[in-house]
C-alpha cells in the first residue's frame, strides 16, 4: 500500500512557514513499518487543490491532507475535496456536536454565557461541513474534527488541520484505527556505505545490474563536501531484510573489482 502526502498552504510555498509535516509523517510511519511513498505541495488555489485532491480519491492509495479545512476565505479544502468527488458539502452530525461542545468549553472557561446563535458560532458550524458520506477523524486538541474520504477508485484522503499539534495525533489515530493490518508486514532493512575515490556513472552498471537480479531499489548519495568523507557517495540498497542481505553482498563484490575505497556501513531497520 502505498502512503502519500498533500501539504496544502501559501504560506509554506512562500516561506513564511517552514513544513515540519513531511518528517514527522516518515517517523509515524516508519515507527509502524510503514513509508511516506510521495508528497505534493499545493498553494491555495482551489483548482490546483480540487485535481490533486481528484488524483488522490483515484489512485487507490492512502493520503494524509495537511491544511486548508477551517472556516476562513482562504481555507479551500473542504470544498476541493467535494468538487473532487462530485458530491455536496453537508453538515455532519458528529461534527458539529463536536463544535458545540467546544464552544460550550470556551464560554465555561471565560466566564461567558453559550449563545450558540450568535453569528461568530453559528459561523464556526462551517468547520462541520464535510463532504457527503464523509466520516470524523477526532482532534484530541480541540474537538474540532478532521474527516476521511473514500474515492471510488479506492483511494482514501484523510483531512486534518495545518497545526502540527493537532494533525500528528490525528494521523496516528487514523493509522492505528484503520491501517493496523499493514504495519511491520516484512522487516525493511536499507544498507549502504560510504564509496570514496568513484563516479557514479562509473558505478552505474553495477547499480542496473543489482536491481535486474534481486527486489531490491538501489540509491546512491553523492556528496562533494561532507566534513569526514569530502566528496563521496554513500551507495546502498533498501528492501525486505532477507532481499538486500543478498543484495548487498552482490555489491560489496562488485566495489572490489572497482578498487573502491570504502567507509563504514550505514543500516536502517523498521524493527
């Protein structure tokens, strides 16, 4: 199964927000022997987030949605996400309890009497409004839910919010909720070391050669001014355990007959 990402905000495209979603989607995952296998970033522009959100519902792979679902002018998602499956914004149920309750939270906690008639209230209901069939994701920070849609291809979208805080816990619950059967299916190793002294072209062959006999991916790092190794490659191969043993011990062969010089070994596991 494959796993990817969309990260939807102007403000990460323009810099004024460094994304920090990426790299903790690849420890979630990898903490459940799982891998972010693409990530998309979009700016809020409606029919860019509408067909990257209808590529997602048709591929038939399991997507994490980052941004864009509150209730301001430029929070565009909820309503891409229904264009993308042809379908109406509704009011989900279990939503919108959740927003009254939260409501009722803050009126308690200031001291304040709960109007939930009041215009700024019953505007907050929108964060509620959901795709048709959609299912909640909970928001263990505020109540405020997330929703998981299902394209009829296969492919399912979950939607959180931009605020790390709140979407981190919510992927997890998403993952530990519906995706359990696929964690730590077969032990993923990658193994590599440090090639000095080569060219990857040079290396190439080798590299073609590897991925036609075993199944495994080949990867080669090159580095032109690592504070160690200075210019290098760090060449490896990643897969199921028992596939890049035999794997790598084709390419350590295959480096000697180059007359490499070589560093140490570097192995990743998910166990």
């Amino acid at each position: 199964m494959n796993f990817g990402l969309i990260i939807i905000g102007d403000e990460i495209l323009s810099g004024k927000r460094a994304d920090k979603h990426l790299a903790q989607a690849i420890r979630i995952l990898g903490a459940r022997g799982l891998q972010v296998t693409y990530a998309h970033y979009v700016g809020d522009d409606p029919q860019r987030i509408t067909s990257t959100l209808a590529t997602a519902f048709a591929s038939g792979d399991v997507v994490f949605s980052f941004g864009g679902i509150g209730a301001t002018p430029d929070d565009h998602t909820r309503q891409c996400a229904a264009r993308a499956l042809g379908c109406e914004l509704r009011l989900h149920p279990q939503a919108r309890d959740l927003i009254w309750e939260r409501m009722q939270d803050i009126a308690t906690e200031t001291g304040q009497p709960f109007e939930p008639d009041r215009p700024d209230n019953q505007h907050r209901l929108n964060m509620g409004m959901f795709p048709a069939g959609a299912a909640i994701i909970p928001n263990p920070y505020n109540k405020i839910a997330g929703f998981s849609c299902q394209g009829a291809q296969g492919g399912a979208v979950h939607f959180v919010p931009g605020f790390p805080v709140m979407a981190w816990p919510m992927v997890e619950w998403v993952l530990d909720t519906h995706y359990a059967l696929f964690f730590n299916q077969a032990d993923w190793m990658e193994k590599s070391v440090i090639v000095m002294g080569a060219m990857e072209a040079t290396l190439t062959p080798l590299m073609e050669d590897i991925e036609r006999s075993h199944a495994v991916k080949v990867f080669s790092l090159p580095s032109v001014d690592h504070p160690t190794y200075g210019r290098h490659i760090e060449l490896g191969v990643k897969g199921e355990a028992h596939a890049v043993e035999a794997a790598y011990a084709v390419l350590q062969q295959g480096l000697a007959g180059f007359g490499c010089t070589l560093g140490p070994e570097i192995v990743r596991t998910n166990t």
